[in-house]
C-alpha cells in the first residue's frame, strides 16, 4: 500500500497531465501552423475550445444508450489511474499496485474497449467504422507493444514500471543493444498509441468525421478530447517516465523533484515536437497497408528479444 | 460431514430427474430447478472446507464389481472443480426453470430436466472419482447425457453437431482408457491411489500422458480436436451451452491436470511445453475464427477454444515448473491456469446464460437481427457487459486477474527457464496479448451489435426482459465476475492451496489488498485499490461536466445520426460481418487453414454419411437370418401345440391328472 507521500506524488503528477494536456496538444497545432507557414490559433486555443463546448447544448442519438452517455467519463477515469502509477518524476511508480506492465496493458484495452463500443453505440456508420479500426490498430500493436515492455521487463527483472525504468536510468549491466531496440519500440506503439497522422486511423478527421467522436456534443465532446489528450500525454510520459528516465528522482526529495520535473517539461517538449515533425511531414496511411508498419514494429521488438537472449 | 454433504447433493440431483420424470410439464421444469439450487448449494457446503481446510476426504465403497471399488476423494484440486460445478449449476438451474417451460413447453420438458440433472450429477462424480474404472463410468456418463442434450433441438444442424460430438468425445475416452489400462497392468489396480506411488518408467508415463492429453484434449476443445465445440455448444439450448462451455470442457483440463501433475508427477519438462504449446495457439486461432462469427452463440462457443487455450498455458508453466523444480514457478503456472479455469466457468456460463436470453426473445442466433435490446432488456444487457469485460481481461474484473497471473507465470518462465523456455514464453506472451486484443474486439462487436443502436428485426423491437429467475441466475454469475476480480487477495491464496496440493510447495502470494507471483519485487496487483481509483476518479470528470450545468441547456436526447445529409438507415449501420472484416483481410492464412481443413472434414462425410445406410441394412440381414427364423419356428412350435387344445373339459381334466401323477412320481423318487 502506498504511503501518503506517494499518494500525494501520484495525484499531483495525475493533475498535472491532465491539466497540461490541452497546452500540449496546442503547443502540437501551433508546431504544425509553423510548418504550414501559417499564423495559426494560439498556444492556449484547446483549453478555449473545450471550455466552449462545455458550454453547449449535449445532443444524444436516437438509440444511444448508458455507455454512450458513460463513456467519456471511463476514458477520463482510466486515463487518471494510469498517470497516477507511472513513474514520472521518480524512479518508482507511486502506486506499484496498479503500476504494472501487464496491468498497464489491459488498462489501455479498458479504454479501447469503451471508447470503440461508444462508437457502435451511437449507430453512427462513421463511427462504427471508427469502432471497428481502433481494435483492429489494438490487434496489430498488440504484439509489438507486448514484446518490447516484455523485453524491458526481463532486463529490469521485474514487470513492475518503477523497477523497469529504474534499470533503465543505470545500464550498467550492459544489454546496451538490447535496451535500444526495445526502446525504439516501445516509441513507435506510443506514436501509434497517440492516434497522429499517419496512424490516426479510429479517429481520421477528413475520412471518418473523427470515427466514435461522431456523434458527441457539449460536455460529452468536451471530456472525450480532453481524453484523448490526456492518453496523447500519458503515452509520451510513459516513453519518457519508464525508458528514458534520465534525470528523474532517484529519492523523492523537494529539491530532485523539482530538477525531475524540469527534465520531465524538456524532454516532454522535445516528444511532442519530434510527433509533431512527423504528422506533418508524412501522408495519412492506407488502413489496410498500415499492419506493414507494424510487423516493422513487431520486427524491433523481435530484435530486442534476440539482443537479450544473445546478451548484447 | 462433506461425504454425506457430498452424497445428499447427489441423492438431491437424482431424485429431482426422476421426478421431472414423471411429474406433469410445469411442475417438472420447476422441480428440476429448486431440486438443482438445492443440490448446488448442499454440494458447495461440501466442498468449501476442503477447499478452505484442505484435509482431503476419502472414502471406499463396494460397487458391483470385484476388481474396482468406488474410491471417493475430495482433495483441494476437486473441490475446486466441486465449487465450480455448483456454483454454475445453481445458477444454470435458477435459469433454466423459467427457460426450460418458456422454449420447449410441449417439447420434452420433463426430459430436459431429468438428463441436465443427470448431466450435472456424473460432472460431479467424476471428479470426485479416485478409481481409474469408475472415472470411466461417470465420463461416459457425462459425454452421453450431453450427447442427447445436444441433440434435444433433433433439427438437422442438431443431429450433424450430436454426432461429431459423439465420435469425437468416444474417440477422446478411448485414449484415456488405453491410458488407464496402460497403468493397471503396471501397477495391477484401478486405484488411483495406487499409481501416485508408483514409479513408473519414463516411456511408460509420457505414453500415458499422451494418451491422457489427447483424450481429455478432445474433451476440453483444444486445437485441433475442437472442430465438435463450435458446433455442438450452440446446438444444445442455452442453460445446457452455458453448462458445456463452463464447466464440461473444463473437465478435460481437470483430466489433463489430474493426470499429468497429480497421478504422473509432471516428472518429463516437455509435456509441458507440448501443453503450452497447444494452449498459444488454440487461444489465438480460438478468438480468430470466433471473431468472423455471426451466430452469437458460435461467437461464444470459439470463445472457449480460447479460453481453454489460455488455461492450458498456466497449465503447461506449472508442469514445466514442477518438472525443472522450480516451485515459484510451478505455482504461478497452476494458479493462473485454475484461477482462469473457474473465472471462465464464471464469465462464459454467464455470456451463454445472457445469448440464451436475447435468443429466446429474438428468435434468432444471428446477430445481424439483433440490436437495440440495452433499452428493452437492460438487466440482460447489463451483465452480458459484465461477462464480456471479465472475458476481454478488463481491470478489475475476473477475467483481468487470471490472465495477469498468466502473463506473470510466461515472465517468470522467461527469466528463470531454460534456455528453450526464455525463447518460447516471450512468444507465447505475444500470442496471449494477440488473443486478448481480438477478445476486445469481437466483445465490442457482439455486445454492440447485439444490444446497441436501435433495433434490426420487428422480434428485437418488440422483446422484453426476460422473468425473474433468468435475471437473477445471471446476476448470480455477474456477481461472482465481479468478486473473483476485486477480491482477487482472498481468491489467490485458495488457488495456491490448490496448487501447492498438487506441488508440495506453497509459496506467497497476497499480503493485505495485494496479489503478486511468490515475490513482490516481480510485480504487484491490487485490483481492489484500481476499483476504488477507478470509481473515485470519475469524480473528476462528473465535475469537468457539471462546471456549466447550470448555463447550458437540458440535453437533447434522440436526434438522427449525421449521415453527412442523406436520410440515416439502419442498413447504415455497421454490421457484425463488416466490423470484423479487418480482421478477416489480415489475417487471411489463418482462415485459410480452417476451410482446408473443413474441406479435408467434408471429404470424409459420404464415408460417415454411409453408416446408417450400412447399419440399416445390417440391420434387416440380421431380422432375415436370425429373428425370421426364430419367429417362424415358434410360431410352428405354437400350431403343434394346439393339437392338445381339443377343447374338451374332460381332455384339460385328464391333462391335470395326468400332471399331478408325474409330479408325485418325481417328488416319491
């Protein structure tokens, strides 16, 4: 059971994501304005736009039901749960009961599963197609996803996320090759996991009016984006909390907090801009090519798996 | 005290088929299932301070024949599978006494009850059975009972599904009993009892094992010898699925784990690799195929080819485990392996249960003709929702703990096994997280399409929840999901008692609202904490939500989906067929070797379709050559003798006379 400092840890670093997530996604739509050599909404524009739609009219599709109108606040629920037991500014996740690989993993199918049956709910043929893609993206990461965190979690010895991102803040037992695949992974299913150009397959804005987004509106719009904003930052922070956890705190001190959280913003910035760089620069993927790039993905895990048996 | 809870239990389910038997049709279907909840719950008595106490109760009895008596033995490991049997049976029972009057008034109710009694009764006694002979008997029991359950519809699809059935599970008894015999005439008993001191040689018990793995692998539905399941599960009527996809296959597990870890010792590394081996790929092929389904309870029924796949790799960890002597290892295995087999009893017979409701209100097992029943059948709805999260391994759901203790048992396998192992278990990880990733998919398409959106058939508009005993059967299983997930610290260490019952060595597996894998620095788990949070933060978003309640206006509820201005259809919509059509393009191979073997099947049906044919002609032969002949001579016999029959009063007198002179002359001599 966690202490209460932990505790504490665990929501502030929960309030923080979810707090910084629209500026994250602004800070992607400024980035992409840039690229387009164009002026562009300003840095705070998603805070605006969910505050708006928290002002408007909900409207409800005929045959819609409990798990339409529950959906979004399971995604946010979820979401919260998972930012509280990654370890981000500590080399231990504050909530090691919850902050497990494995359990990590069928968190996120907690939120696929939700977000996608809202989608048939609605009846909205969009977004039953939208439905139908998010699980079949989950099916095709599935094996990459699974195999790297394996991997990672057999260097650390331990599939806790605190203990994995502790071996890899000290690779001093080598495996430097092994560490690098799995990583390089794990990086590729968190961009796929982000839902970006080319891989914003369920929610394709120009092909699926946003897939089970569709039929949302007001309030129930409002909490879905912010959502997914926040599964958008809970990805990168994972990338950035359990693999390239330099800097973070080793003991939770004030003064290594603080360093760990400045660390933290300057890699974070440096994700969300290097995701921006690539939505930006690369054309929407066929859906049915898209489980070439993900064997690739499979195929580094893969690799992982051998550079660990072979010891590199 | 177990052994004549136990043996009441027995009396209960005997005495209410028989009265099903004989009684008229509405007070059958409702003896059937007050004597079944009445049965369950003595025989659950029985069970649980076995399970709790582990004191193993045993008992011999005399039968009818001299070289086998009737061993009973209540262990831990069939205690479990006693507490399974019930707690389904009751609620299989509470279901069905409405169900059964419902579906088939008219059509064999009292039938019904007496073979689901009986059906019920041998699943019972055959794990209670410790003699090789005996376990035979209430196998076979069980196979025939649910043969004819199976073909109780006596359609056509009924009959074709009755019959590979049948050949299948006669098949799959024949292994186990050459396997049996292969070790009385080692150690000269049925007892079983007398095998688990034996040493036997190598060959020997891996040929054994073999047999036994096949034999009860056919039972339980494994790939490849589960080509029956998906067609017999959805042929019987629901509550009888529910009992052959809950706990039927499991007996089969139940053999394999008997046989293989119990009686044999698990003493060879490779019968469990062999058994992991088959359990990744009938989990993945299993959700495949149950994901191109249209029919729900086909749909359902690959599920349990999945299932027993995901069972059958704990099972095989743990007897790689005990062979390497590794007894974190070997109890992490088991654990996963019967934690996930009494969650899936729970969660499955649940689905079944939820399916049969919807079907009997649709009239139909396509899905494509279902829809919009959240809001006509919300009870049914809502736990068929929970029994597809426990399915889909969803936090905190039963489901979820199981697969998690699976996934830590392959990781525990690839840290510390041989070298083969730290090659196979990542992979197997994989073939696991694949499976569960399409489970999530065909659950959000099955109760999608089932239950959401707006109705597709005039029958789907009109239904109605179902009565009182259906929901509350079902809201007995729901409940269970639900509590073998959150209470998940209390639930593992029964599991390791089991376990360890099987391996000699307990390890540690909860301390206070956690569950980790022998060792806490390998991962913890705290599934009642993830409830909390996960309920508690909703308070989160309930507040984002009501910060402008007040200025925006009262939703509007029923609007027309956008159909990017057409006038929306319900052919629109998304179909079952269409949402798994990814699936189907991708993995395209795998389909593949379905329809090739499907093909390889149907070339051998003129062959089975020439059996009757041929029996029915054996049949006359037998009339022209044995009967005819017999009949005719003692009609002959007859004419002669009428010559005695004068008819004369005097004649019959002098007959009498004639009788009592030879009758005193035998008596003087």
């Amino acid at each position: 059971m966690p202490s209460f400092a932990t505790f504490l840890l665990a929501v502030g670093q929960a309030a923080a994501l979810l707090l910084l997530a629209p500026l994250a996604s602004g800070f992607c739509r400024v980035l992409r304005a840039k690229i387009h050599t164009r002026t562009g909404p300003p840095l705070l524009q998603d805070y605006r736009d969910i505050f708006k739609l928290l002002k408007r009219q909900e409207v409800v599709p005929k045959g819609a039901g409990l798990i339409f109108r529950a959906t979004p606040f399971v995604l946010m629920a979820t979401l919260l749960t998972i930012a509280m037991s990654l370890p981000v500014l500590t080399l231990a996740s504050p909530l090691g009961a919850v902050g497990n690989l494995f359990t990590f993993i069928c968190l996120l199918a907690l939120v696929r599963f939700f977000f996608s049956l809202s989608g048939i709910e609605s009846g909205s043929a969009f977004a039953g197609l939208g439905a139908s893609r998010e699980t079949t993206m989950g099916v095709l990461m599935e094996p990459a996803i699974l195999l790297a965190l394996f991997v990672a979690a057999l260097l650390a010895g331990s599939s806790d996320l605190g203990r994995i991102s502790l071996a890899f803040a000290s690779p001093s037992k080598g495996l430097i090759a092994a560490e690098f695949a799995a990583t390089a992974a794990i990086a590729f299913a968190a961009f796929v996991e982000m839902g970006k150009v080319p891989y914003d397959m369920a929610e394709a804005e120009q092909e699926l009016q946003e897939g089970p987004l569709t039929e949302y509106s007001g309030p129930g719009l409002a909490l879905l984006k912010w959502s997914l904003r926040l599964k958008q930052m809970v990805m990168a922070s994972f990338l950035i909390g359990v693999f390239l956890p330099y800097g973070a705190a080793a003991s939770a001190t004030a003064v290594s907090l603080l360093w760990a959280a400045l660390v933290f913003a300057v890699k974070l910035v440096i994700v969300f801009a290097v995701v921006a760089l690539i939505e930006n620069s690369v054309a929407r993927n066929r859906f049915f090519a898209t489980s070439r790039a993900t064997w690739i993905g499979f195929g580094i895990a893969t690799l992982a798996l051998v550079f660990y048996l072979v010891g590199l | 005290m177990s052994l004549t809870l136990f043996a009441l239990s027995i009396a209960l389910y005997v005495a209410g088929a028989l009265a099903s038997l004989v009684l008229p049709e509405r007070a059958a279907s409702r003896v059937t299932g007050v004597s079944g909840v009445a049965a369950a719950v003595v025989g659950f008595a029985a069970a649980l301070p076995v399970l709790v106490g582990g004191e193993p109760v045993t008992a011999t009895m005399a039968g009818p024949f001299p070289f086998a008596h009737f061993v009973f033995r209540l262990d831990r490991l069939s205690a479990l599978m006693v507490l399974t049997v019930t707690l389904l049976g009751a609620a299989v029972s509470l279901f069905g006494a409405t169900y059964v009057e419902e579906e088939y008034a008219g059509r064999g109710v009292r039938t019904m009850g007496f073979l689901v009694n009986l059906f019920i009764a041998s699943m019972l006694l055959v794990v209670v059975a410790d003699n090789a002979l005996w376990f035979i008997v209430f196998f076979e029991a069980m196979s025939l009972t649910s043969y004819f359950l199976v073909v109780f519809d006596q359609d056509d699809e009924a009959i074709g599904a009755g019959w590979l059935y049948f050949l299948i599970a006669h098949a799959g008894t024949l292994l186990v009993l050459i396997g049996f015999l292969l070790l009385y005439g080692r150690t000269g008993s049925f007892d079983f009892a007398g095998v688990r001191g034996a040493a036997l040689p190598a060959p020997l018990a891996s040929v054994v094992f073999l047999l036994a793995f096949f034999g009860f692998g056919a039972k339980a539905g494994m790939v490849p010898l589960h080509i029956w399941l998906p067609r017999a599960h959805p042929a019987a009527p629901s509550h009888v699925s529910a009992l052959l996809s809950g706990v039927m296959i499991k007996i089969g597990v139940f053999g394999i784990v008997k046989v293989g870890v119990d009686l044999l010792g698990a003493t060879t590394a490779w019968w469990g690799v062999l058994v992991l081996a088959f359990g990744a790929v009938s989990a993945v092929l299993g959700v495949i195929y149950a994901l191109a389904e249209h029919d729900i309870k086909r749909l359902l029924a690959y599920h349990s080819v999945e299932n027993i796949g995901i069972i059958l790799m704990g099972v095989g960890i743990g007897m790689i485990g005990i062979a390497a002597g590794q007894p974190v290892l070997a109890a992490v295995g088991l654990i996963a392996g019967l934690y996930h087999l009494l969650n899936h009893a729970a969660f499955k017979s649940l689905l079944f249960l939820g399916a049969g409701s919807v079907v009997s209100r649709v009239h139909s097992k396509d899905m494509g003709h279902m829809g919009g029943l959240l809001h006509v059948m919300p009870w049914t709805a809502l736990a068929f929702l929970i029994g597809a999260l426990g399915i889909c391994a969803i936090p905190p759901l039963n489901g979820f703990v199981s697969e998690w203790f699976t996934y830590q048992s392959l990781f525990l396998a690839a840290l510390h096994g041989s070298s083969l192992l730290r090659l196979l278990a990542p992979l197997a990880a994989v073939m696991l997280g694949i499976a569960s990733a399409l489970a999530v998919m065909c659950f959000v398409k099955a109760f999608g399409v089932t239950f959401s959106g707006e109705p597709r058939s005039k029958k789907a508009a009109a239904a109605t929840e179902v009565g009182w005993p259906m929901v509350s059967g079902m809201g007995l299983l729901a409940a269970c999901c639900v509590a073998l997930g959150i209470g998940a610290p209390v639930v593992a260490p029964l599991m390791r008692d089991v376990a360890a019952s099987l391996t000699g060595h307990g390890i540690a597996v909860a301390s206070g609202a956690v569950v980790f894998p022998g060792d806490a620095a390998t991962g913890v788990l705290s599934t009642p904490l993830m409830a909390i949070l996960l309920i508690g933060l909703a308070a989160v978003p309930l507040f984002i939500a009501g910060l402008y309640a007040g200025r925006r206006p009262r939703p509007r509820l029923g609007a027309e989906v956008w159909a990017c201005g057409y006038a929306p259809d319900a052919a629109m919509r998304v179909s079952p067929g269409g949402f798994a059509e990814p699936i189907k393009v991708l993995f395209r191979p795998l389909y593949g070797v379905r329809d090739w073997a499907d093909g390889r099947l149907a070339a051998l049906k003129p062959w089975f379709a020439g059996l009757p044919a041929a029996a029915a002609r054996v049949e006359q032969l037998w009339d022209r050559w044995l009967l005819a002949p017999l009949e005719r001579d003692v009609q002959a016999a007859g004419v002669q003798m009428q010559v005695l029959q004068g008819g004369d009063v005097r004649v019959y007198c002098l007959y009498i006379v004639a009788a009592l002179v030879a009758l005193l002359a035998v008596a003087i001599r």
